[in-house]
C-alpha cells in the first residue's frame, strides 16, 4: 500500500522535491546569496514535508486498505466510511453498483421462480394426457405394439418425472418430512411401471429387505430408488434385478444388483456428473445423463452416500448407506 500511495502522488512529490532543490541550486549559482543558510531552510522545509506525507498517509489509505481486503459478499456496510472526496466518490460508485446487481438479481431470482412455476405447472398438465394415454394403450390388441407403446410411455413419464424434480430439487430442504419409512412399499411403488418393459426385455426382481424400515423422506427415497432401478433395467437385457437391504453397524444398507453390461472402469468416477452418460456406449442417444445425477444429489440432501461396484459386462451394484439416527436428528427428522 505505500508503494501504491506513492506511486500514486508522484507527480506532486516530482514537484515537491524540485520547489525543494530549487533555491540551493540558485544559490550555488549566484555567488551573492549564501548557500549554507539556504541548505539549512531547504533540509528544514523537507523534514516537515516528510513529517506531514508520514502523518497523512494512515488517514488518507484507510479507505483504500479495507477496500483492498473487503470481501464484496459481506456488502458495502462493511466498508469504513470514507473520509474524503475522492474517497466518497469511489464509495458512492460501488454502492450505487452493489444496488443495480441486488437489483438485477432480485429481477433475475423472480424470472427464474416464474420460469420454474409454469414449468411445473406444464409438467403437470401433461401428466394428464400421459394418464388418458395409459388408459388407451389398454385397447391396444397387438402385443408387438403395446409393448412398444408402453416403453415410450415410460420414457417420457420418466423423463417429466426428472424434470419435475430438477426443478424441485434446489428447494428440497423446505419439502423434507423425515420419518421411519417402511421399505417394501416403496420398493414395490417403483418396480410396478416398470413391469411391462421387464416382460418385454425378461428381467424379474428379487427383494431380500431384511431391514424393514429406514429413516428418510420416503417422497425423495423413492426418486433414487426410481432412478436406480430404471438404470438397471435399461441396462439388462436378461436376467433378474435384485433389491436387497440389510443392517451394518446400525447402519441400514439398501443395494441395487443388475448382471447388465456394467460400467467401465474410467466411467465410474464419473456416472454421478451432471450430463455423463459414458465413453464406451457414447451412441446411445437415449441416454440423458441425468437420472444418476439427480439421486446423487437427492442423496447428499438426505444424507446418503451412494457407493457403485461394477465390473464391464458382468453387472452394477449401487449401494446406498443411510446415516443413523443421530446423524438425522440435525435434519429434524427425531
């Protein structure tokens, strides 16, 4: 800072110290004047000035020190206020910018909160037709067909059902009721639409729930199990899909087990990337990215942490380890 202060008053400092040097070198000039008593005034006037620059230079810098060190998200109250012109200017400056970006940002936050609200509400006038369009696939006579229908019927329920919790997903915290959820129902709520795409590819499930029970919000748990179990089956093709719970530590594990393709080994610290889908089938179109993406972020809110085996061609197993109880009461839910 006292190189910038400096720096900054050099020109009068130049000057100064040529007002300073001025009267010795007329008197070394001129004869007639004596030089000595001229050297005596010059030294005397050049220590005032050092004194008054040392003794202004804290007032005048302070302003400019905390500006240095401020942080800008703890606002411009945080800011000393300043105590000269020039000073008051550069604060009336970076307050009147501080408001015009709260501004912006407030008119930004109500766009975005507008955009999200007819989102939603998009998402859910199209469940409507989605459900009459359920209804009519009943009709349907050819198998061939139905079955054909009825998967791109679950792609697109699938993909609004993402969408709908992308959007909800920032504002979790206010839509948590943490509770003692009992498993088996909810497993079984997120397998039952998947039924006619399994017929069709010929994957059953087996559940082994030996621990009944977790404490959760069971609205978000089965968004991630939805999101699991609809990986396992879009990535088998025969064979059958195992969802198994057990105990550990007083810990409750809750595991996933496909014998699809699996995952390779350089995709797996990325499965969980907003938008990854993989490097080794990077054609699948169908693919978004997204599912995986969202129930691990679903998860950190709950306090989860989901773990992944997998070995490539030989299936995927995804394990979520639920926190214990003390772990949940900081979230409200004891």
């Amino acid at each position: 800072m006292i190189r910038s202060f400096l720096v900054e008053r050099r020109s009068w400092l130049l000057l100064l110290l040529f007002i300073h040097l001025l009267p010795p070198l007329i008197a070394a000039i001129d004869v007639s004047i004596p030089l000595l008593p001229v050297l005596y005034i010059t030294l005397l006037s050049g220590l005032v000035c050092l004194v008054f620059l040392i003794a202004r230079y804290p007032r005048e810098t302070r302003f400019y020190r905390q500006l240095r060190d401020w942080d800008p998200s703890d606002g411009t109250a945080a800011l000393a206020e300043a105590d000269h012109p020039l000073a008051r200017i550069v604060e009336a400056a970076i307050s009147e910018q501080a408001q015009h970006y709260k501004r912006e940002a407030a008119r930004q936050g109500e766009l975005l909160e507008q955009e999200k609200d007819e989102l939603l509400s998009w998402i859910h006038e199209v469940k409507t037709p989605l459900t009459a369009m359920q209804l009519g696939m009943e009709r349907v006579s050819d198998p061939v067909v139905k079955a054909r229908l009825a998967y791109e019927w679950l792609r697109i329920h699938h993909l609004l059902d993402q969408q709908l919790h992308q959007r909800r997903l920032p504002y979790m915290d206010n839509d948590l009721f943490i509770e003692r959820t009992k498993l088996a129902p909810i497993v079984v709520q997120e397998i039952q639409p998947l039924r006619s795409w399994c017929m069709q590819k010929g994957i059953g499930f087996e559940m082994d729930l030996q621990a009944e029970y977790v404490l959760t919000d069971a609205k978000w748990l089965g968004f991630i199990i939805r999101q699991l179990l609809t990986n396992a089956v879009k990535y088998s093709d025969t064979g059958d899909i195992a969802v198994i719970s057990r105990e550990a530590n007083d810990q409750v594990i809750v595991e996933v087990r496909d014998v699809g393709r699996g995952i390779s080994a350089k995709d797996l610290p990325r499965i969980f990337d907003r938008g990854f889908t993989s490097t080794s089938m990077h054609q699948d179109s169908a693919a978004t990215g997204m599912g995986l993406y969202l129930a691990h972020k679903a998860a950190l809110n709950l306090h989860i942490r989901i773990e992944v085996e997998s070995v490539s061609s030989s299936g995927s197993t995804f394990r979520l380890r639920f926190p214990v109880a003390n772990e949940m009461s900081r979230m409200g839910g004891m």
